[in-house]
C-alpha cells in the first residue's frame, strides 16, 4: 500500500518543509561566495532567478496552476521587487565583502525585525517563548558571527555588514508582504510569481550576464544554477508552504538554525574547522529554534476531534 499525501499529519509536511528549507538557505551562502567570485552581484542574481523562473514554470504547467486571483498581486509584487530581487542583489553584493558565517550572522537579524513586523502589521502575539527562543537564538548568532570573524579567513567590511542588513530588511519586508497574498494564492504560486517579478527587474544586469558567462569557470555556473533551483525554487516554495500554515514571526525564528549550518557546510566544503567557540553559537542557535517551537501539551476537550477542530466548527469552512 503506497502513503498517500493526505495520511501524512500536516504538521509533519510542515516541518519538513521548514527543514528542508533552512538547510537549502544556508548552502546558499556557501554558493554565493564561490559563484560571486566569477559573477558580478546584479548578473548572479539575474542568472538564480532566470533559473528559478524556469523551474517554477514547468511546476506551474505541471500543476496546472494558473494566475493568482487579483488581491494576491500587491503582495506578490512587492515581495518580488524588495525581497527576490532586492535581497538577493544586496546580499551577493554583501558577501563579495564579508565572509559566509558573518553574512548569515547578520541577515538573521531579519527574524527579529519580521516578528516585530508581524505584531504591527499582522496582528500576531509576540508569545514568551518565542521571544524567549529569539534571544537564545540571536545570542548563539552573535557567537558565531564573532567567532568566524576573528578567524584567520575571517574578514569585516563596514560596506559588507550594511548591505547584508540592508538584506535583512529586505528579507523581513518580503515575508510580510507575502503573507496576506498566501490567502488567496497557492504556495507555488505566490513564489512562482513573485519569483519572475524579480527576475524581471532584475533585467537591467543582462549585458553583464552575457558578457560573464563565457569568461565563467564551470564550477561558478553550476553554483549559479544550484542557486536558482535548490535555495530559490525548490526552498521559496516550502517556505510559502510552511508560511500559509504557521505564524511568520514563529516560521522566521527557525532561520536562527542557519548560520550553524553554515558553520557545518563551510567545514565539510571548504575544510575551515570551527573552533569550540563557533560550536557553542552554533548549539545555541539550535536551542533558540527549539524553545521558539514549544508547545505546551494541553488536555484534549473530550467534544474536541483529534485535528483540535471545535465540533460546531468541524464541518464548517476554513477559518
């Protein structure tokens, strides 16, 4: 008997899709570094999304998915224009200038401005554990920004940590916009869409592109690709998908795990062994995440279905 989709809860889907998503973010600073050896900022960004666009276009045609209704359109085209095009310029442009872990170190900062952002503009609660496991996390950050940065191939760069802010920002305002479109679009197609709206003002870099790519070597290019499919198409679509289920502020704080694993990825790679210090951020972001994620078992209301659905709603339409 095969698993079918539907027997699988949907929290396991969820977390899978966070999983998946965190760790294919962080191989990405990986591959910005190496791809933006050969690549200028404007044209790697223009080549990832040119790559994720054509992706996500067959998954649409597979899907048989077409056009997001109207009221989805603002969110898509500002997530497109500040977070696809916007944070992936800044932070290709940022990583030329700072190292992988201190990149991820201070894009991270963008969970905080978009829980903020969520309690202002969204109406979400601001939880005590969530605060709680964002102060955790963003401890274990700072360690092990500050230990990669005082390494030997550690390097700072005043013009590098204000554009991976600036990214933060970016990325942090791109998430807001996007959750309000999620209710009336699917997953694939907020990301597909908002996707091809910042390949499209990315446009303007595509003489560069052209001029970059013969001179290229192929390890650069492959890494270009891989950016477009793996961390963009493939991760923005499980990120939507997780994001339509769970509150934004809680799904930012699990990006907290991200500079470990670059810490991990940058060991396994490029052989840069973390000392103890790196090790103990990298701990300490996991627990943040951990913390941020509890629930507190509650008993079951005996007249209330197993999925937590009240009775006189059970039957009812999706609130």
């Amino acid at each position: 008997m095969t698993l079918r989709s539907s027997q699988i809860p949907p929290g396991v889907l969820t977390v899978g899709a966070v999983t998946f998503t965190v760790f294919a973010w962080a191989s990405a600073f990986v591959s910005i570094r190496s791809a933006g050896a050969a690549y200028s900022p404007g044209a790697l960004a223009l080549g990832r999304l040119l790559a994720a666009s054509l992706v996500l276009g067959v998954l649409l045609l597979v899907g048989r998915q077409g056009l997001p209704p109207r009221e989805a359109w603002r969110g898509i085209l500002v997530s497109g224009v500040v977070w696809f095009c916007g944070y992936t310029v800044a932070l290709n442009w940022g990583e030329r200038l700072v190292d992988a872990g201190t990149a991820a170190l201070l894009v991270n900062t963008g969970p905080i401005l978009m829980a903020l952002l969520a309690a202002r503009l969204l109406g979400e609660a601001l939880p005590p554990r969530l605060l709680a496991g964002m102060a955790v996390s963003f401890v274990g950050a700072v360690v092990v920004g500050l230990s990669m940065s005082s390494g030997d191939g550690g390097s700072t760069s005043l013009l590098g940590v204000a554009l991976c802010l600036l990214a933060a920002v970016a990325y942090a305002t791109g998430v807001i916009a996007q959750k309000p479109a999620l209710s009336y679009g699917t997953p694939l197609q907020i990301t597909a869409y908002s996707c091809m709206t910042g390949a499209a003002v990315c446009l303007p870099f595509t003489g560069r592109l052209l001029d970059e790519l013969p001179r290229a070597p192929l390890s650069a290019t492959l890494n270009m690709v891989y950016l477009g499919v793996v961390p963009t198409a493939l991760a923005f679509t499980t990120w939507t998908y997780a994001l339509a289920r769970m509150p934004a502020g809680r799904l930012g704080a699990t990006t907290y795990a991200v500079p470990a694993i670059v810490v991990l990825l940058s060991w396994a790679l490029l052989a840069e062994v973390p000392g103890w210090l790196t090790l103990l951020g990298g701990v300490l972001c996991l627990a943040g995440v951990a913390v941020s994620r509890y629930a507190p078992r509650t008993p079951r209301n005996p007249r209330t279905p197993v999925d937590g659905t009240p009775l006189a709603h059970a039957k009812g339409t999706r609130t």
